[in-house]
C-alpha cells in the first residue's frame, strides 16, 4: 500500500499534466544566474524612472515619481477623460492584471502598503499612474522636441532607455484599457513608433522616406514586399518588449522569404 505521502505526489503528478502549457510568460525579476553578474544590473533596473510594481519603491527614482504624475496628468488631460473613470478601469480589472506578474514581484509589492488598504488599492493606484505616464511616454517622448515632455534631454534620454528594461514593463492590457479610445490598432501604432523612431529600428525602418523614394524599387520587389507596420502581422503583444520580439520575428521571416522569392523569380 502506497503511503498518504506518496499518494499526494500522484495526486500532484496528475494535476501537473493539466497545467496549460501556452500560457502566457509573467512580468517577473531577472534569474538570479544574471542579477549576480558583474556590472549586469544597468541592464535590468531604471536610472530615471520605474514602471510597474518591481523598481516602485527604489528610493533613487523619487525624482522620476514626479514627473510620472505630471505625464499622467498631462495625458488625461490631452485624451480630455476623467481621471476617476481611467483609475476605476484598472481597478475593476486588478484582479485579472495581478495575474500578469510573478508571484514573487506582488508579494514584494505588499510588504510596503503605506497609504494604501490593500495590495489591490496600491497595484490599481500604481498601474493607472504608470500606464497613463508611459502611453504620454510613447506619444510624446521626441528628443528633437523635449519641451513636450518638459524635461532636459539627458533626462529625456534615460526615461526612453528605462522604458525598454525587461524589469520596467507594463502588461499590455493596461495600456488597452487606459488608451484614448476604443482603436487598438491606434495603440500599436503608438508603441511601434516609438520602437522605430526611438530604439530598435530594424535596418528597412532606419532609412529615412525621403531615402527610400530616391531609390526605385524592381516591379518584384513592389508586388511582394511585407511590410511590418501592418499591424495585423503582429499578435496582440504581452508589453512593450514583446511588440518588439514580435516585429523582429516578423522582419526575419519577412526578409527571408522575399530573398527565396527574389531568387525564384531570377530563375
């Protein structure tokens, strides 16, 4: 006879093969195989700002607390919505977002709830400030026009490089719910401009539209092209990061079967 132990561990192993093997990743830390590398934590944490609930009560980003409040108010202001509906969206979904990140992150999270009732109100209140901020971020952020962040451009240049940290993320779903209006594809416009004009732009994007009408395109090359900014390529993405691993996933595919096309049609 099997001891109560042992029948716990089938009882485990059984419940092990009905755990969905495609959910989706969490918002979580860097794997501590990387945190304790030398000089490796520019790579994860913010200089400027923070975003989201992992780098929200890092004492040195005080300073960037301010200014998310002023973008935040400055984009409800420019979307003309009211503050208490947008909080109100998020809160009534905050059970569903707190799924989004790690176990690990959230119980972090609540071992500081100063001013706040619960991990709930402290989440609901954070994602909406964040998420209104970096929707300003995403829109505005030009370093040719600093003035419409109003900010100094070295500054300006941090909060672009912060924005882009795997630990600095926000679900997706929160910037949908807190966008200006019901036009998602509106929102990965947003974020793919910002990506393109600002960070990762890939090799085709980089070149200017004045560049490329200098250059006339084969009538091949016009019939078959991909392009990425069809935004109906993409699957809806997890945050910011993932928009971009989906862009660069799309652009290799893309550059791969116009080069076998291109060869074909040599043939």
């Amino acid at each position: 006879m099997a001891s109560q132990t042992i029948k716990e561990k089938f009882v485990e192993l059984q419940k092990s093969m009905q755990t969905p093997q495609n959910s989706r990743p969490k918002i979580q830390r860097v794997v501590d195989r990387f945190r304790n590398r030398t000089n490796f934590e520019k790579h994860y944490s913010p200089k400027f700002v923070s975003l989201g609930p992992i780098h929200h009560d890092n004492p040195n980003l005080k300073k960037g607390e301010k200014y998310k409040l002023m973008w935040a108010a400055k984009y409800i202001e420019n979307t003309r919505h009211i503050p208490e509906d947008l909080h109100k969206k998020i809160a009534d979904n905050i059970d569903e977002l707190k799924g989004h990140f790690d176990n690990d992150v959230l119980a972090s999270t609540s071992w500081s709830l100063e001013g706040f009732g619960s991990l709930e109100e402290k989440l609901s209140w954070m994602l909406f400030v964040d998420g209104c901020s970096l929707l300003h971020i995403l829109e505005r952020a030009k370093l040719d026009e600093p003035g419409q962040m109003n900010i100094k451009v070295d500054q300006l240049v941090l909060v672009m490089m912060d924005v882009l940290l795997l630990e600095n993320q926000l679900p997706y779903q929160v910037l949908k719910l807190l966008w200006k209006d019901e036009d998602q594809s509106g929102l990965i416009k947003s974020m793919m401009n910002f990506l393109a004009c600002h960070h990762w732009a890939t090799p085709d994007e980089s070149q200017s539209e004045k560049k490329k009408d200098m250059v006339p395109k084969r009538k091949a090359e016009r019939e078959h092209s991909l392009s990425i900014r069809n935004e109906s390529q993409l699957e809806t993405p997890f945050h910011l990061l993932d928009l971009q691993r989906n862009i660069i996933l799309i652009t290799s595919t893309t550059k791969l079967l116009c080069a076998r096309l291109s060869t074909i049609l040599k043939m």
